[in-house]
C-alpha cells in the first residue's frame, strides 16, 4: 500500500500542540476559491509546467507533484523527528489535499504511528464517505475539523461541494467524543464578516456537548499567491485583500462567549 504526498513540513504550531511533522496528502475533492496548496488538488501524481520569474526574464521547467510513500516509510520519517515531538508534546500530522481521499492508506498509516506511539492528527475538509471518517476515528487522536462555510449554496459556490455531508461527519465525530479543533476560513468578501461569526458561533454552540476543544481563525493571506503564478493556474482571489489584525480581533471578540479557546491562525 503506498501514498501520494506532495510536501513533508515539520514545524512548531505557533500557541499549538508542539512541533509536528505533517505530511500533506493528493488530491482533494473541493475547490475552494482560496486554497494555499493547489498542487495538492489532483488526485494522481502530475507534471505541471513551473514558472519562476527573475526580473524581466521567464523560466520554465516541469516538475513532478506527488510522491509515493509507503506507511513503513512514513513512520521512518517520524521516527527520525521522535525526539523534538516528545520534548515539545508534538506529533504526526496527515492534511492535503485532503487525506480522507487515500483512506487504506491513511488507516495503515495512522495505524502504525499510534501502535509506536506517536500523538496523530487529521487536517480535514471533512468531506467523505461516514464509514471512511469512521475508520480514521480509531487511530487519531485530534481531527483539525474546516467549517468553510454555513450556508450549502454558497459553501457549492466557492468550494465547488455542498455542506451537508460535512456537517453531518462533524456531528458524528462529536456524538463520538473525538477531540476536535474547528478550522475557520475568513474570507474577504466570503467569510470576514461579523454577521457569518454571529451565526459561526450559534452553530458552535448548539453543539457544545461534544469535545471541540478550540477555534482557530485562519486568515486569507497572498502567500499562495506565488504558487498560482509558479504552476501557471488563474488565481480567483486575486483582487482580494489580506484580512487585518483588527477584523480578526473583532471576530474573536464574537465567538469567545462560547468558553472554548480561540486563536489567529493555526
């Protein structure tokens, strides 16, 4: 059983669970206007034109996004970072991509890490089949849950997909007693508004039964802007500004009635 991966980080979280070696998975079956990773979103390994450019001069080159790993080798790359993971109670991390798209492997993975044991967690968009989040449960000992948005049409609008399976996977989780950790686009223009926080924050709230153990509120940024010009594909966010400092402090000011740990960033 192998895997596509497309990047190997490992960094600390800033105000997060310590340092974290986190393998970001292929393919993804949303769209989002404003994805930081879109070598990530096809499911198979590619060749994509890269295009660097210094001052008035243009260079092109093919790169290959996607590398096969095996979950034996995923554990040896763990096992090479154990140290700084026990000393700052870090661990694994598998995002994307969306890694709920390689399930055997993802399970395997998982599987070996947690028997060595390795602290696991599962960046999602949240959007696949309940049995496949079903399997994943069992190895991972926090799921970092995106809630992109709360209205189905405009969540199909700038994701591509509608919400409902989403939500319906988060409740089961919650109903579960997984540990979870929403992740919260704002999006100028989508997102960044009080009015979507104010019904962020009922939604959260009438959940509160189940383990959500933080919020965190990840702003639009321009740093995946150089990857739409690098790999050549049209970048919907263009003309979008930056959400500020300001804004942000604003919207944690709205949730932080909910008694659960809000952060900036993540």
């Amino acid at each position: 059983m192998k895997g596509l991966i497309f990047s190997v980080k490992r960094y600390a979280i800033h105000d997060g669970p310590g340092i974290r070696v986190t393998f970001f998975m292929k393919g993804c079956p949303l769209d989002c206007w404003w994805c930081h990773n879109p070598e990530g979103k096809a499911a198979g390994q590619v060749t994509t034109e890269r295009i660097e450019r210094i001052g008035e001069r243009e260079f092109r080159s093919e790169e290959l996004v996607g590398m096969e790993y095996t979950p034996g080798e995923v554990l040896a790359k763990a096992e090479r970072d154990r140290v700084f993971m026990e000393h700052s109670g870090g661990g694994v991390t598998f995002s994307g991509g969306e890694p709920l798209m390689q399930p055997q492997f993802l399970v395997e993975a998982l599987s070996l890490l947690r028997s060595a044991g390795f602290h696991t967690t599962v960046d999602t968009s949240g959007y696949a089949p309940p049995d496949v989040m079903r399997s994943v449960l069992e190895y991972t000992n926090l799921f970092l849950y995106d809630i992109k948005l709360l209205d189905p049409h405009a969540h199909r609008k700038f994701t591509g997909v509608d919400n409902r399976l989403i939500i319906s996977n988060l409740d089961m989780l919650l109903e579960e007693g997984a540990e979870v950790v929403l992740r919260i686009p704002v999006i100028p223009g989508v997102t960044a508004e009080r009015e979507f926080m104010e019904q962020l924050r009922q939604f959260i709230e009438s959940r509160r039964g189940g383990r959500i153990s933080g919020i965190s509120l990840l702003p639009y940024h321009k740093t995946g802007s150089s990857k739409y010009r690098r790999f050549g594909l049209p970048d919907r966010m263009e003309r979008y500004s930056q959400v500020s400092n300001g804004h942000l402090d604003d919207y944690m000011e709205i949730l932080q009635p909910l008694g659960i740990h809000v952060r900036k960033g993540g």
